[in-house]
C-alpha cells in the first residue's frame, strides 16, 4: 500500500479530511491537479461552524492579512421584495471572508505540518476496483501513470467527481447550478454583513431556474459579488444575467453608483446533489461540492465541506484496522451526515429539481411572521446560525431547572429526535432542521417531548421506555402540525389586502400540505405507542382542533369576551399541554387521581404560557412563536390585553377600537396600539391572569410527595412567567 488513505483534491474538504487523518497517525497522500497556492472561483465566505473548525486546527493564524487582520462577517441581510431581512449570527460569534487563495493553501499547509504528503499537478484518472471494492486510483504526473494503493479513497475534488465516477454525473444531473463571480471597487457604505439579493430578475424572462446574487464585502470598499443559478442555464445566457445584476445594483442602490468592475467575472459549476447513502461505498467515501454538499439557497459550503472531512477521518480512523483483508465498514459516515445535514442539502436539491414549493414559498411568505415560515426562512437561508431546536423550545434552556436529572433526560430526548428524524427526513427533509435536537446541542430545550418524560419520571423514576419515546415524538409532530396551521393565512403578507393574493397561495399549500403531514405521521406514532396512547392523542387533537375553529370564527370579533377567550385557549392551546403530561402518567401507570393532577398542571401551565406570550406581544415584543402584534391583529386576533381595554375603558377602548378597524399596518400603528394597551393596564391584566394560573398548577403538584421531580416542574412555572429568550 502507498498510504492508509488517499484524499483525491486538496480544497478545504480534502485537506481537511487530510489534517485529521494525519493527526490521527494516519499514512495520508493528498492529490491535486494543480499547483498551490491557486485561484478558486467562489464568493470566500465561511459561517461561524468553519470558524471554530479552523481555529480547532490552529488554521486561523495563517489566514490574517499583511497587518495581522481577519476580515470578520457579523450575520447576513437577504433583499427580496425591495425589503432587507438581516440574520445575525448568535452568542457574539461571527463569520470570516477569506479569499480561497489564501483558505486553501492555508489548510493545505497545515496538514501537511500534520503529516499528510502532498502530489500537486497530479490527476486522478480513475478509481482501481477490486471485486467492486475500490483500492486505489490510477494518477497521472507529467505525463506519466502511476496506480496508487490504499484501503480508502476519499474523492474531494468537486464536480470533477464526474469523471471518476460517471454514475455521480447521472445521478447529479437534476441537482447542478452554475454560478458566476466577479470583483468589485468603487463602493460605499459597506458594512460587516453578506448580502443576498433574490431573485436576480433575467432579461429572458420567465420560466428559468431560480436564481440569486450576493455582494461580500471584502474591505471599506470592495466586494467580491456573484450570481448563482439554481439549473441548467447557458453560458452567455449566464453572462448577461451577471451584467443585469451589476447594473441593477449600480441603477437602484447609492452605494454602487461609482462601481468598477476588476477583470473578467469567472465562472463555476455548482453541484446540490447532497443524498447520504450516496457518499460512501467499500473503499470510497464522497466529500463537500463531491458529495453534494453547496446551499442552493444561498451557494455556500465551505463549513459543511470542511465538517464533512473531518467525519469521514472520524469514521476512516475508528474503522481502518492495518493488514485486514477486507475493506473497512465505512457506513457510520452515512450516519453522521444524516445527523449533521439532514433538511439543509436534500431539500434544496429538491427544491431545484422542481422549482419548487419550498423555493417559490420562501419568495412568497418572505414578509410574513408565521412560524412556519419563519423558521423555515433561518433553517435555509442562514443555517450556520440556525438553532435546530428553536421550534421545540417551548420555554427556552431548561438545563439549569432540571439540574442533576439532565443526562438522562439529554439521552431520552435524543432518543425521541432520532425517531423524529426518521419519520421526515424522506418526505420533508427540511423538516429535519427544526424538529430535531443536536447531540452537540449542550443544552436541553424544553420541548413538549419533556412533558411526557417529565410527569413519567414524577411517577416512577427510570429510563423512559420505547412506547414514552414514541408517544412524546407523536406530540411533537402534532405540535409542529399546530404550528403549520397557525401559518395559513387569507391574504397574502399576514393580510394586507392591496395584495391580489397569489403570492400567498404558495405558503398556504406548504403550510396545509405540511400539516396534513404531520398529522398523519403524528398518529401513525401514536398507534405504535399503544391504543391507549393512540385515543388519547386523538382525543385532546379533537379537542384542540375544536378550539381552533372557535378562534378562527371569532378572528375581528370587537365583542370577544375575555372569559370567552380564555375558553377558547383553554381548549387549543391549554389541551396541547396537557396532553404530554397525560401520556407520561398513562405510560408511567399513574393512579386515577395522579393523572387527574398531572392533566390539570398541563392544562393550567398552557395558561399561564398563552396569556404571557399574549402580554408579550401586546407590548411589542416578538413571542417565543415567532409571531408579532401585527400579524397577530391583521389576522383578528385580539388577546386578554387588547380585549381588556376595548371592555374595561372607555375612553381608551374607544381608540383602540376605530384602529383595530382600519387593521393597523404602519410602525406608527403599532406604536398606538401598544401605547393604549399599557395605560390600559392590558398588557399587567393578562400578566396577572397568567400568575394566577400558574399557582393553580402549582396546587395540582401538592399531590404528589416533595421531591426533585415535583420541585423541577414546579420551577418550570416561575419560567414561565419569566421567560428568558424569544425565539426570534
């Protein structure tokens, strides 16, 4: 053997797939085509994740420019509909912009100080089989053969894969772009931000794949920009789209007007192919833009190109056993990529094979606050600061109030994320990226798979058994159904009317299509559960569906009573989360009256929750939902704070009534209507219903014996009222 393994392409996947291995005391050979340090056609950013990979190889340092700076990128802003949205990365992390030149040549250095060799202006011509198994590759070097040996074979070399392995080439030809970039000076008012612009209007009209822009700013006044293309598309057709898009920018936006444009813009094909089981065989394993790996929402994929190296060294390593006849079992891999990338790759390639839903509705719902599609906006646009447990985090970090139960709870609660996982991952990938807690995640969300895990636990302590695991998965699925029905709307934008409507017919079929989803796959897990559990998911589903249909059919009803309101949300929301207790008393065999005390702090915990997102959102502040005042009262949602001045003030009433009317829309607006509120005293009224709730759920826990389980939920109330984060 030339090597333990051989790293066809020493891009940021290879040569980091190459540094792993190499520290792991692996016998490495990296081969290139070309010499470095060498030019790469790519718009140079890196998400925070890329970051902290580089910085665990020691990689940063070689990344500063002459005065020692690293260009930091603080989030992203996305321009559709001639409006901004900005996307900030969280907990102070940011970004880099480096120019591939000098990224590549850097990780490339560094692994070879780790070990690995090196063969540049070296080509692999084809991959060596044995009985199926590959063992090596054919090379070509000035000219000269050469067959090189080794138990792997790790291809990184991008689209070239095609030629190695033409069945790639079949199979990517549904799932390839093409992107061009450039260089710009002359600009002003550049910020620390990456810019998108999308959709990129084409001078051919109609019926073309989507498309985007981006502008990077790489100083005070240059940028690398770019168009990226989710198709097939021709070259010169491509071409002049890169001119539309620079004189747009120079046309629309100050900040261009004195743009110049440096040399000839570049072009490059871009592969979103991203299928698992497709990056692994016996002796072979596929890599970054090899395996698929490029956002076509946005073209990025150095982070997941360098990840995906570092898992296939994880896996190589733990496998590869010297002297062994048979290939190593290289099928972890597979694993590691469905944990780590499940929704992020699969759908978007989806999404332009078909031109799809997801992209149309990303276009069409882009102004809306709905939580689906709130969510599904930061899962595909900016998932490098994505918190794939933002949806299921029903009240935010819980890991300081379960205290010493949380390892185990950790451990059940993944448990149910694999089985969720699992149930859309083939259907709705993207779905995957927020149903689905991280094995990185050091936190535990709570979610309403907690519920049942927790009130179990308050019964009889121990390990949650399987039938727990699935009946808390079925709830979280009928929540996500929830959520999903909550973002139908009538009108398109949250309902403003001097919209004809079609652009919301793309978010409303998304939203029904996946509710009627996860309906399905909720009570399909309910029934393996047991039938108990299957009667008792539907039951509190009826229920709760009832509840909403009483909303819908009181949506700008002025007349609302506030003990009407409560009634509705005690049957919609309130059923929600008593049901997860229910199901953990029925599956830890709970006693009539344990139960009976265990539904009534879920259903008084619903309370308290609801009224204090409703004070939440009558005082300006996003709830934990993703939704705002304003699409709550453009929708005719009126809550315990608005219904209490409109009844309880006259004078104050008055006002707020003749702007609910007019469905108040301007920033002004709001500002009135939050005003009125809070000298209403709505926004404490509803606080105070929400604090007498609470301490009715804490009577219901006096059933059960003092101890840690029943002190963990009871300080889950006082979180409740004192929520620490919202989830946008």
């Amino acid at each position: 053997m030339d090597a333990d393994v051989i790293v066809v392409g020493a891009g940021p996947a290879g040569a980091t797939t190459a540094y792993w291995l190499a520290r792991y005391g692996r016998r490495v050979l990296l081969l290139d085509r070309q010499q470095f340090p060498r030019p790469k056609t790519c718009g140079n950013a890196l998400g925070p994740s890329a970051v902290s990979l580089l910085q665990e190889m020691g990689v940063l340092h070689r990344l500063q420019n002459e005065n020692g700076d690293l260009r930091h990128i603080r989030g992203m802003r996305v321009r559709m509909h001639q409006r901004w949205r900005t996307f900030t990365h969280e907990g102070g992390r940011s970004g880099l912009l480096v120019p591939r030149i000098i990224l590549d040549e850097a990780i490339r250095q560094q692994a070879g100080a780790a070990g690995a060799a090196m063969l540049p202006r070296t080509r692999a011509v084809r991959l060596l089989r044995d009985n199926g198994t590959v063992v090596g590759v054919e090379a070509s070097r000035a000219g000269r053969r050469t067959r090189l040996q080794a138990p792997v074979v790790v291809v990184a070399c991008g689209a070239a894969v095609d030629a190695l392995i033409p069945a790639a080439s079949d199979h990517a030809a549904a799932g390839r772009g093409q992107a061009v970039r450039g260089h710009l000076s002359g600009l002003t008012g550049l910020t620390d931000m990456l810019e998108i612009y999308t959709p990129v209007t084409s001078p051919y009209g109609c019926g073309l794949p989507p498309s985007y822009g981006w502008v990077f700013p790489t100083g005070s006044s240059t940028a690398n920009a770019g168009v990226g293309v989710l198709g097939p598309y021709p070259g010169s057709h491509l071409t002049t789209l890169w001119d539309t898009f620079v004189r747009t920018l120079r046309d629309t936006d100050p900040r261009f007007t004195g743009l110049r444009q440096e040399g000839s813009p570049q072009s490059a094909p871009m592969r979103f192919d991203f299928v698992p089981e497709r990056c692994a065989a016996p002796g072979l394993l596929l890599v970054g833009d090899a395996a698929g790996m490029t956002s076509p929402f946005t073209g990025q994929g150095i982070g997941p190109a360098m990840e995906s190296g570092r898992l296939a060294a994880l896996t190589i390593h733990a496998r590869l056993r010297p002297g062994e006849p048979s290939a190593p079992d290289l099928s972890d891999y597979i694993r590691s990529l469905k944990s780590s990338y499940v929704g992020h790759f699969e759908d978007g390639n989806r999404s332009a094979r078909r031109h799809l839903l997801v992209w149309r509705t990303l276009h069409s719902t882009f102004d809306s606050e709905r939580p689906l599609f709130t969510l599904g906006r930061q899962a595909l646009l900016f998932p490098d600061s994505f918190d794939e447990a933002r949806v299921t985090r029903v009240l935010d970090d819980a890991t300081g109030i379960l205290a010493d139960k949380s390892p185990r709870l950790r451990t059940d609660l993944l448990a149910v994320s694999e089985v969720l996982l699992n149930a859309v991952r083939t259907d709705w990938p993207f779905l995957g990226r927020i149903t689905a807690m991280g094995r990185s995640m050091p936190t535990i969300p709570l979610r309403p798979a907690l519920f049942v895990l927790l009130a179990g636990q308050l019964i009889a302590p121990g390990r949650a058994p399987d039938s727990a695991v699935l009946a808390a998965a079925s709830v979280e699925l009928g929540y996500l159904a929830a959520l999903a029905g909550l973002s139908v709307v009538e009108e398109s934008r949250d309902g403003d009317p001097k919209h004809d409507g079609r652009l919301a017919n793309w978010g409303n079929m998304l939203a029904l299509m996946v509710g009627d989803f996860l309906l399905g796959k909720a009570n399909e897990l309910a029934a393996q559960a047991g039938t108990a559990v299957s009667q008792m998911f539907s039951q509190s589903l009826a229920t709760a569906t009832e509840g909403q249909i009483r909303h819908v059919r009181h949506a700008h009803d002025l007349h609302l009573t506030k003990a009407e309101h409560t009634a509705i949300l005690t049957q919609q929301t309130a059923t929600l989360f008593a049901l997860p207790c229910k199901l953990g008393a029925l599956l830890a065999g709970a006693t009539t009256a344990e139960a009976a005390a265990l539904e009534a702090y879920g259903r008084h915990l619903g309370l308290a929750f609801q009224l204090t997102e409703e004070a939440r959102s009558a005082t300006g502040q996003p709830t934990r939902l993703g939704t705002t005042l304003a699409s709550d009262l453009a929708s005719g949602i009126f809550g315990i704070p608005v219904l209490h001045v409109l009844h309880h003030n006259s004078k104050l009433g008055t006002r707020l009534k003749s702007l609910i009317v007019r469905c108040p829309g301007t920033n002004q607006d709001i500002r009135t209507v939050i005003r009125l509120v809070k000298e209403g005293h709505g926004d404490t009224t509803a606080r105070t219903l929400a604090s007498q709730y609470a301490e009715q759920a804490r009577a219901a826990l006096r059933h059960f014996t003092p101890g840690p389980d029943r002190h963990a939920m009871e300080r889950l109330l006082d979180h409740t009222l004192r929520p620490s984060r919202p989830l946008s």
